[in-house]
C-alpha cells in the first residue's frame, strides 16, 4: 500500500512538474517571441508576423545599431523615463510610507475618516479626476515638465494602504524602547520601522517603478515637445498614418524591458514576503 502510494505522489509530482514547466513556457513565449523580432527587418514580421523562426541571414543588430544611433530620440526618452521613474519611486515610497506609518501607529482626530477617504480615492478612475487635475497643472505651470508627471502621483493611496497594513502588524515594543532611549518620532521611523518594512518597501518599490515606467496617459497630456517624452509615448509616436517604424519599435520594446526586469530580480527576494504579509496583517 505504501509503494502503491509512494508511485502516486511521483507521478502527481511529475505530472506537476510538466504543468508548470508547461505554464512556464507559456508565459515566455511571448517575450521570446518579441526578442528574436527584434532582430529581424521590418518586411519579415509584415510578411510572416510575429513568429519564433531563426534564420542567420535575416538576423542582426541593425535595428539596435539605428536605436542608439544619433538619428534616433530613443536614449532621450529613455533617459527621461529612467529619471521620472527613479525620482517618483523614491519619493512616493518616502511619504506613502510615512503617512501609512501615521495611520498605523497614532491616534489622532478623524483618523479613520482620512483613512476611509484614502480608500475611496483608490476607487475613482484617472478619467473622473483628468481635467481639473490638468487645470491644476497648468496653474502651477508643469506642463511639458517631468515634474508635472512626478508631483499629481506622489503619495498614492495603494503604497499608504500596504504600508499601514504592514507597520499596523510590527510589534509596537521596539517603538516603545526605542522612545525610551530618547530617539525622537522621526528617528523612530527612520531607525526602527524603515529596516523593519523593508520587505514592504521591496514590494512597493517593484510596483511604483512599473507603475511610473509603462505611466502613459498622463504623461501624453502633460508633456509636448518630443525631447521631453518617455518611452511609452515616444514608441506610441512610431506609429502614425504614414508609416509605421517597427524596426525601431519593436527592439525598443525589447530594450524597455530591461529596467524593470532588473528591478524585479533584485528585490524578488523580499517582493512575495512582503505582499503576503501586508495583505494579511493588521
């Protein structure tokens, strides 16, 4: 009975591992598929499509080669979104976290109506919002200006609900001790509870980067000249009734890729513990 149960749990676990070897495969093929475009002429994918096919005669690295080549504004919106994505992870994981953090640990007057305010915006589309955001905009003269993009979107209430859900389920001894030594409220934070979220701040920092990366509405109404644009925006412009660029567009994709695929794998070690964790504590 025991062999007999013993040969069931392996071939569940190998059929298992075929699944996911399965699901795996799945779920890259179209990356693969996007990467060997890359290095094909435009004519091939308008004559056959998108499609894994190598052939060494059709493959090169002219459409990289015209990418970052001086002809080209790709580095320039390049450039821009790395800059706008790297100040607005920064500082919206700085006062998402603080406020979230307040949320947590004080008790103040109408502190769970400002919550509950919190929430309901996580709840109203960009669309509803869009036009006196932009005339708000305009007034403080941040049109075709990163931190026009940067500013609307600083403190965002899905950061300030993980990270009150997270810093609600830390014991509150090490707050206590730490006041006892004479650390003021902000050294409390910066010393104590920023180590101590910094599964949370893994997670958001993946989400908030890919956020503000692929960001494309807003950006398109708020920024104008093509040396301001980022990249969703300035691979958007590569297809116009005229003509379409997919040499350029499809190796820049490719190349788009790469921030966030870096990113992803130096905080993956934190990004599952921290996501279970805010979800489930408070």
């Amino acid at each position: 009975m025991s062999a007999g149960n013993a040969s069931r749990r392996r071939l569940a676990s190998a059929a298992l591992i075929v699944l996911f070897v399965l699901l795996g495969l799945f779920a890259v093929s179209p990356i693969a598929t996007l990467i060997v475009a890359s290095f094909k002429p435009a004519q091939e994918m308008m004559r056959y499509g998108l499609n894994l096919r190598l052939d060494p005669k059709l493959l090169s690295l002219k459409n990289y080669a015209y990418l970052f080549s001086d002809q080209s504004l790709y580095l320039t919106w390049y450039g821009n979104s790395l800059i706008i994505t790297a100040i607005f992870t920064v500082l919206c994981l700085f006062f998402s976290s603080m406020v979230g953090y307040a949320f947590a640990v004080y008790r103040f007057r109408f502190r769970n109506a400002l919550f509950a305010l919190v929430l309901v915006t996580m709840m109203i589309p960009l669309e509803i919002i869009i036009l006196p955001l932009y005339k708000l905009t305009i007034s403080l003269n941040l049109i075709n200006n990163m931190w026009g993009v940067i500013l609307p979107f600083m403190v965002a209430p899905l950061p300030i609900f993980f990270f009150r859900q997270y810093a609600g389920g830390l014991p509150k001894d090490y707050l206590d001790a730490a006041r006892v030594d004479g650390c003021t409220e902000f050294g409390v934070f910066f010393r104590v509870m920023v180590p101590l979220m910094a599964p949370a701040f893994s997670s958001m920092l993946i989400l908030q980067a890919l956020f503000s990366w692929n960001n494309f509405l807003w950006p398109l109404i708020v920024l104008r000249t093509n040396e301001q644009l980022t990249i969703p925006i300035g691979l958007a412009t590569l297809l116009t009734p005229y003509g379409n660029n997919y040499d350029m567009l499809i190796s820049g994709a490719v190349m788009a890729i790469v921030p966030i695929l870096i990113v992803f794998l130096f905080f993956q070690k934190y990004f599952i513990e921290g996501m279970t964790a805010g979800g489930i504590k408070g």
